[in-house]
C-alpha cells in the first residue's frame, strides 16, 4: 500500500489519544446508533463479537427514545454505552454532532484501526472476519458512498426532483432553514379536505422555489411528520472550488486516521458547524463533505450496505424479507439495511449461516475477562 501523508494535526483540545499503533492498530470498533429497548441490537451484537472476537462496539443510544437492556452483554468488556443529554433529532445536527463526540471518545478511550458506521436495523452479509480483513487490505482511510454535489444529474423537471438529485442538495446544503411554527388549522376537517390541502400548500411551495433562488420553502416527505422549514441562501457557505460541499450515504467505515482528522476539522471550525446546524439532513452530508476534501486521506467511494428503496422520499427504506436472503447473499456488500427482527426473524437465521455457520439467537458470548480469569 502506498504511503499516505500525515493529516492536519491534532488540537491539544481532544489529545491526548490512545496510540495508532500496538495490537490495536488493526481492530475494528464497530460504532452502533440506537433507539430501541435492545432486543435487535443484541443479536446483532453477539454476531459480531462471535464473529470476531478481537473486535470492540461503541453505542450511542437515544435515551429519550427508549430504555436499551443489552441482557448479559451490558457487561462485556468490549461493549460500551454512550448516551446525550439531549434527544436526537432525525433531520438536524445532532445525529452528526452525537456521532462526532463518539468519535472523540472513541480516539480518547479505545485502540482500533477502523471504524465501521452501523444502526442496530443493520446486519452483516458476510463472515465478520471477511469485513476486517477487507478493511485491512483495501489501501484507504476512508470507504463511503459519495459524490460532489454538483456532479449529481438533476431530473427533466422540477416536478421529478427527488431527495438524490441535484437541486435538492442544493437546497438542503446551501440554506439556513428554520422551523415554520405548525398551526393545525386544517385538524379538524375532513381526511379529503386535508387532502385537498397538502396538495394545494405543496403546489404553493413548487411555485415560490420555481420562480427565485434566495428563499426555499422545504417540506419532508408524510410519513417523516417533520413539516416544513423556510431557508434562507447562505450569503457565505463554507464551501468553495477547492471544498465542495459533498453529499453521502450516512453508514461508512473511517481509518482511525480518518476519524481523527474528521474531529480535528470541527474543533478548529466553528464556521462550517454552525453552517451544518441549519441545514437539512446533514448526517448525509457534513462528515463526507470533509473527509472526501481532506488531501491527507485515500477515499474509496464504495458502498458497504445493500439497500433497498421503494420510496426514496420518504427516508425509509424497505424492511429485508427472508425472500431477499438470496439477492442479499450474492450483492457483494459488507451488511444489509433495514431488518425487523420481530416481523422478519427468518432472515437473521439464514444470513447466521452465512455469516457463522449457525445461529446465534441463543449462543453466548463469552466476556474478554473470561480469558484472563477475571
């Protein structure tokens, strides 16, 4: 592999760090969000650690959402739980902001050479050894799914625009938005005449987008519940010819290089974040936007997870079925995302026999300590 030069450096802010090299340099720490009691998570938890048992797993779960009761796994020496004092909101900055304090904590307390990106929705596709062994040879700091935005293609008409095109990006990334303060004047009328409404505030919003550029009227999909904003055009983005604003899927793997410099950029500027808070859905955006502009870092644009999209406005992709485990198998990618383990369990079965060998719904997994007799 081909040397790669050495990234900004570090503030004294977030050091010292535990070392980049020694047995850890190579161990994969797999970062996991949650919002559920832990019954999914757990599963996917004993797979990984069962799989390969030098591994470590941070979690960062949303208290506000639920009570996460990890079972017997809470007291695994490789398994740690972090949590906000504040509820996260899918949408805005604090997903990104929670996930850069895990990566913070995660230079500070844990020696690992790669992270990988998950939700607990996601399972593995292939030996989890085969992940860390790909990860080790794959000659990159960083491998995400991303594109400048302004080499996406946009639809014919504006009336095709989708989350994934072009102007969207535009929208979401180079906007202050607010909130618009929901009246619920239409709550009592009819299911038609509310219809009736939507259709009439959103060819309103079609209209006031369409005829100038400084202010947008953006409203999120139904099934999301999260209204509308109004944003203003940024009269000083941070980005420019040299960085460009980037937009990305929101699961990835970063070296600890890469991690490292990620937490580095948003310590020393204060601009770009306060720019990501009022934007749209920065989680897709705000992490690749610097990894993939940093010239110290080698970027694989790959994907790891297989997923699947009905409606991709909605932000919801397709729940996996044991009828996809077939296709799932054969994809190519690293994991797979979304799974439901109470109205799908089938699937997790037959991916274990694939990622295992066996199931894994009731195999233990021993503590480190065991090892050492502690």
């Amino acid at each position: 592999m081909n040397a790669i030069p050495e990234p900004r450096s570090t503030p004294d802010a977030i050091t010292p760090e535990r070392g980049d090299a020694g047995d850890g340099a190579s161990r994969v720490l797999y970062f996991i969000t949650s919002y559920g009691t832990g019954a999914q998570l757990q599963r996917l938890l004993r797979t990984l650690l069962t799989g390969d048992p030098d591994c470590a797993v941070v979690i960062h779960h949303d208290r506000f959402q639920a009570d996460l009761d990890l079972g017997d796994l809470a007291d695994h020496d490789d398994v740690h739980v972090l949590t906000s004092d504040e509820p996260i909101v899918w949408g805005d900055l604090s997903l990104e902001q929670a996930r850069w304090r895990v990566f913070e904590w995660s230079l500070r307390h844990m020696e690992f050479g790669w992270m990988v990106l998950l939700s607990e929705q996601d399972y593995p596709l292939v030996p989890i050894r085969d992940i860390t062994d790909g990860l080790r040879r794959c000659g990159a700091d960083a491998l995400i799914e991303a594109v400048p935005i302004e080499q996406i293609d946009d639809p014919h008409h504006l009336r095709e625009l989708r989350p994934h095109h072009r102007l969207d990006c535009r929208r979401r990334y180079e906007y202050r938005y607010q909130v618009v303060p929901r009246l619920g004047l239409t709550d009592g009328w009819p299911d038609q005449a509310r219809t009736a409404s939507r259709h009439l505030r959103r060819a309103l919003y079609f209209t006031v987008n369409a005829v100038q550029k400084k202010v947008v009227l953006y409203s999120f999909h139904d099934k999301l519940g999260m209204g509308t904003k109004v944003g203003v055009r940024s009269t000083r983005p941070p980005f420019d010819a040299n960085f460009p604003c980037w937009y990305s899927s929101a699961w990835f793997a970063l070296s600890r290089r890469a991690v490292r410099s990620v937490v580095a950029f948003v310590t020393e500027n204060e601009d770009f974040v306060e720019h990501y808070e009022d934007t749209i859905i920065p989680v897709e955006s705000a992490t690749a936007t610097i990894v993939c502009n940093d010239p110290g870092l080698r970027v694989a644009r790959r994907s790891l997870h297989y997923v699947r999209w009905s409606d991709r406005g909605s932000g919801r992709p397709d729940v996996l079925t044991a009828h996809d485990a077939g296709e799932l198998l054969r994809s190519g990618f690293y994991f797979a995302r979304k799974l439901d383990l109470v109205t799908e369990p089938e699937l997790f079965d037959i991916l274990d026999r694939t990622v295992l060998a066996e199931p894994v719904a009731e195999k233990a997994v021993e503590h480190a300590s065991a090892d050492s007799g502690g």
